[in-house]
C-alpha cells in the first residue's frame, strides 16, 4: 500500500495526478491538508467533492499557483512515464518539499513477467527506438528510474518490493535476485541527497 510510505508526521501533502480522489479522501479524513493536481479537468469535480482542493491540470501553471508553498509529502501518482521530460518535473516540484519531506513515486513497472510473456506472444509491442515519441508513455523499469531519481539529485529512500502471493515461491528460491520481475508496479520513497540519512 503506498499510502503507508507517507509519513505519519505528514500534515499537507501534494498529490500529483490524483485521479477521483478514493486515496486523498483517506488521507483527509486523517486530517490532512491534501492539495491535488488531476491530469484533467474531469476528475478534478470528484476529488473537489472528497474535500480535496485541485490545481489547473498544467503542470507549468500548477507549479506557478503553488510558489511560496511548502508540502511534508509529495506524490506522484503513476505520472511520470506519461510525461515527456520526467526529469525536469522532478527538479521543477522537489524544490515544494519541507526541508524533512519525502517524495513519493509510483509506475508500471514494464520488467513484470506479464509484461514479458505478452512480448514473448507477440501480444504487446514495444520494440520503438523512442518509445515515448512511438507509444506516448516510457517504459518504466527500476534502472531507468534509478537514472531518474540521480539525475534529478534525489536519492532512494525506501522501494516498495511487495511481490503476489503466486510468485512467491519464485522470489524465495532465487532468493530475491529475479524480485525487480516480479514486482508488478514500482514504488518509490526519496529524498534530496541533504535530507537522506542513508
């Protein structure tokens, strides 16, 4: 569950393509401020109604409204591969963080298993040179966001590494080495290399 990585400290927190507002509304009814940034306009009524406040769903504009403002939590809510520079969104929204916050990351995790047998049955392609110009999304695995997490100076705190019940058994006779496949969707906790203790 990601919303456990969120630290029991935290009193307003950014979420950053929040959808209908189910997991924000979990978070306001423990008392915190939640300030939402939906990927469009629609969502933005129903996470309005949970008692979310929402942001224009540009992330330039966004970024704009939110100068001077300072967040215990960040989240990114399977965001990043969607955009075109994940980078240079990172940079633009670490600096919105307390001097004690932690940035939080989900994505699909396109080293799963599923994911492989399907290209193995030619059920999926994603063989383009640049996927994102071809498919629109980048196909997101732990080493492409470890070269993320660096070039945007931050440093991994904690990867969520929850594996299903049915591969299990997999993970505990290849004594972890085959987890980053067996994972189904990458979550991580960071912080700026200042904040981080590791």
């Amino acid at each position: 569950e990601v919303l456990a990585f969120v630290p029991p400290e935290a009193k307003r927190i950014l979420s950053i393509g929040c959808g209908w507002g189910a997991s924000e509304a979990t978070l306001v009814a423990r008392g915190i401020g939640v300030v939402g940034l939906p990927l469009d306009c629609g969502v933005a009524v129903t996470a309005r109604q949970r008692g979310i406040s929402t942001l224009p769903p540009d992330f330039k504009m966004a970024r704009r409204q939110l100068e001077g403002s300072r967040f215990d939590c960040i989240l990114f809510w399977d965001t990043l591969h969607r955009l075109p520079d994940p980078v240079a969104v990172l940079r633009d929204y670490v600096p919105l963080l307390e001097p004690s916050g932690t940035l939080i990351l989900t994505m699909p995790n396109f080293d799963h298993v599923s994911v492989l047998l399907k290209r193995l049955r030619s059920q999926l392609c994603l063989s383009a040179k640049d996927p994102y110009k071809t498919y629109g999304l980048h196909l997101t695995r732990y080493p492409k966001v470890k070269r993320w997490l660096r070039q945007a100076r931050l440093q991994t705190w904690t990867w969520d590494a929850t594996v299903a019940p049915r591969f299990k058994q997999i993970d505990r006779i290849s004594f972890g080495v085959l987890r980053r496949f067996l994972v189904k969707n990458i979550a991580v906790s960071a912080r700026p290399p200042s904040l981080s203790t590791n």
